[in-house]
C-alpha cells in the first residue's frame, strides 16, 4: 500500500511538471511574438503620422507646395503653346522699343536736335538808279558773316519799303558757296519832274524850294511831302 501511495505521489508530480513545463512554455513564445511585432507597430505608427503631416489641412496648402502665382508659366500651367511664356532677350528689347514709339506718339514728344543756320555770305542791293545803295544797305540789320534769319531778313525788306522810294521791294536768297547770298531787288518811284506853287505871295518860288525836301529830279517820296 506504502508502495501504491509513492506511485501515485510521482505520477502526479511528473503530471504537474508536465503542466507546468507547457505553461512556461507558451508564456515564453507570447513574449517572443510581442517582442518581435513591438518594433514594427511603432514603425507603422511613425510612417502613420509622417502621411498625416503631409497631407493638406482642411483650407490650406502644404508646407512644402509652391503658391501657383510665384511659379513661372511652365511650372505652374504644365504644357506651354507657342509664342507664349516668359519674354526672351530679343523680345523684351523690341517691346521696349515699341513703348517708346508709344510714349512718342502719345504726346511726349523727343525734342529734335537744334538746327544751326547757314552763315550769310553776301548783302547786295539791286534795281536802285538814283538811291544810292549805302542808304538802303544802312536800314538793313543782316550782317555778312552773321546767322542766316528768314524773320529779320522779312524785318529789313519792310524797312527798305519803309524808305519811300521804291513802290516795289523783293528779297532773293539763294544757299552758295560760303553761305546764303541776299539780294534787295528794289523798284524806285517816278522822277519828280517839277515842282509848282500855287497862290503864294508873301515867299516867292525859290525861298520855297530852300526848304522843301522834295525838289525836281529826285524820286517822288509820299512821306517827304
């Protein structure tokens, strides 16, 4: 009976070592599988939240994502057609060009350069018979070797006019060798013939004649009269 009693005893204790055994045996293989997947769930939840940063918020652009009004043409509208994007070197110098013929034209005008006249190179008066040329040439302000003015030159043929001799004054200008030649072609007056007194008597004839201007032979003047 003592016998049957230990039998049991050790059936029972290399029954529980078995149980035992198996038990330790599970628990070691469930911490080697929690130990090996630890480290890629915590890789997955890095990469979880990577693409979540990434991705746009709700009414706003990524960090890293260009606003498409600061990128060029062909960055930002893909495929460019012809004759369109930015302006080459060419191109910009030509519009440039063109704005300027546009401001020109728009009433800015560009001054041009000042034009020096010609040099006169001769006076002469032409057509006086009785009236000598010193006298006409004196009204005259043109100067030899001065800068040729259509303005003064019209100024002295009203001033030769002026003089009362002549009933026709004409200016010819012909561009020489030198300069601008000035010609005065004058057409005198009438050669008074005579002059006559009528109803005098406290003067006789040639007391009159000493202070008249006018006398007979000399060309008829209206202002002297």
């Amino acid at each position: 009976m003592h016998r049957s009693l230990c039998f049991t005893l050790a059936l029972l204790m290399t029954l529980y070592l078995a149980v035992l055994g198996t038990v330790c045996m599970e628990a070691s293989a469930a911490g080697t599988s929690e130990g090996a997947g630890g480290p890629s769930a915590a890789a997955e939840g890095e990469v979880a939240e990577e693409l979540a940063s990434d991705e746009p918020s709700e009414g706003g652009t990524g960090a890293e994502e260009a606003p498409a009004a600061l990128l060029p043409p062909s960055a930002s509208e893909g495929d460019t057609e012809e004759g369109e994007g930015p302006l080459t070197a060419p191109e910009s110098q030509a519009l440039s060009g063109d704005e300027v013929e546009a401001d020109a034209g728009g009433g800015e005008q560009v001054p041009s350069p000042a034009v020096i006249p010609p040099p006169i190179a001769s006076i002469e008066v032409t057509g006086n018979q009785r009236i000598p040329g010193e006298d006409i040439l004196g009204v005259i302000t043109s100067e030899v070797g001065g800068m040729f003015s259509e303005e003064q030159v019209d100024q002295d043929r009203e001033a030769v006019g002026s003089l009362g001799w002549f009933r026709r004054v004409a200016v010819q200008r012909e561009i020489g060798e030198g300069g601008v030649h000035i010609v005065f072609r004058v057409e005198e007056n009438p050669v008074i013939s005579d002059v006559q007194f009528e109803g005098i008597r406290a003067l006789t004839r040639d007391e009159l004649m000493e202070v008249m201007e006018t006398k007979p032979e000399q060309v008829y003047n209206a202002p002297l009269l």
